[in-house]
C-alpha cells in the first residue's frame, strides 16, 4: 500500500491536475468507480487506485481534485482521436467546464460523432469537464484545433448559432451528415469562425428570458435537429 504522499508515483501523478502535465505526459486522472470502470472498458487505465486497499486516505487526498475524495481513481491515458466523420459539433471558445462536460455528454446522446474544440475551449481533461460529462468523454471523438483550419476541410453543411439572420429550429430543415458551431459563453461564436457558417439557427423562447446557458442550449438543439431528422426518415 502506498501511504505517504511523498511516494514517487503519488508525486508524479499529482502533477496531472496541472494542464501543463497532462499534455507533457498524455495522462489525466478520472475519480469515482462510474468513471474508472468506463475508461477501463476502452482499455486506457494505466493504474488503478482504490482507497485503503493500495492507497491510503492521505495519499489519495494528495491525487484526487475533490475536497472528499472518491474510494476509487485511476491514472489514464488520454483518448486518440480518430478521422471525421458522421455529425460534428464544433466548440468556439467555451471555458466552464461544466458546460463543456455537458455538451460531451449531450453531444453522445443525440448522435454527435465529432466534437471539435476550439484552441481556446477550455481542456477536455479538466477534472470538472470529465466528470461532467458522466464518462461520456470516452464514447465520442473529440479533436482540438484551429477551427479556420479544420471547418473549410468539411464536406457538410455548416451551421451557426445566432439569432440575427438566422432560422427557428422549428423550421429547419437539416439532414446528415451536418456541423454545428456553438459559441463562448459571453461573446458567442467569434467573428472570424461566423464567416464559415453557411445558415444560422436559433431555438424560440418567450420575451421573459434573452438567453440559455450554452450547455442547456445546445442540448435542446441537438435533441431537436435529431428528432426532425428521425421524424424525415
């Protein structure tokens, strides 16, 4: 059992809550047995710890992000991403990464193959946006990059989200395979990523409320484009 914190593995890894190590390394850590057991399941655990069986409580408090640790975490590796293809959602400078986990998560549900992240988007591998998206981070492809780069190199419609000349869900007509572009919290989708957008849609809301979160938005947004896409078939 590993019991001080000064261990050499306890040190090395502690490192992965800095971004800075988890690129330098390609490991990231995931907490809880929900979680580990997923990135099990896609072969990815390089080491396993489970509380008072191999680890003792301080040195777990030494590893895990949370003010409580979970019995159960796991050193991983970081996730290969694979070709482009089916349905994209594209993330413009999103920085909470809670809004980001639910947008993975989202994203896995409603048939997304492809998130592509923006250079800015907050990491993938924050501890908050992993266990946001409940473990759904290990079922989808997620690729970082320049989106002026990347959005040009895709052979489908690209659509945008934005109110101003843009078209109500409830009257758009999309088909597979599509990319939707999703914006920072605050500012939206940035002007340069704007003018690779092909149509903008919006989702109807009564007068009382101006905005969604951006999380909650593009949940609804996939739920609908899926269903109107199931309902054409």
């Amino acid at each position: 059992m590993i019991e001080s914190i000064n261990n050499e593995k306890i040190i090395k890894y502690s490192k992965l809550k800095q971004k800075k190590y988890r690129d330098e390394s390609s490991l990231f850590i995931v907490e809880g047995k929900h979680l580990v057991e997923e990135a099990k399941k896609h072969d990815l655990v390089v080491e396993e710890f489970i509380l008072n069986e191999n680890i003792s409580e301080s040195a777990m408090k030494k590893l895990s992000n949370l003010d409580n640790p979970n019995e159960y975490l796991a050193i991983v590796k970081k996730i290969e991403s694979r070709d482009i293809k089916g349905n994209v959602l594209i993330v413009d400078g999103i920085q909470d990464p809670g809004n980001l986990g639910t947008i993975i998560r989202s994203s896995v549900a409603f048939n997304i193959d492809t998130i592509i992240l923006s250079n800015d988007t907050v990491d993938q591998y924050n501890d908050k946006v992993i266990r946001a998206s409940e473990g759904m981070i290990f079922n989808i492809n997620i690729i970082k990059g320049d989106l002026k780069g990347i959005i040009p190199t895709l052979n489908m419609d690209i659509y945008g989200t934005n109110v101003i000349n843009g078209e109500s869900l409830d009257d758009i007509n999309i088909s597979s395979p599509y990319a939707i572009i999703v914006g920072n919290e605050g500012a939206g989708v940035s002007p340069e990523i704007s003018k690779l957008i092909n149509k903008n849609i919006y989702i109807n809301m009564n007068d009382k409320c101006e905005s969604l979160n951006v999380g909650v938005a593009t949940s609804i947004i996939l739920y609908e484009v899926e269903r109107k896409i199931r309902h054409d078939k």
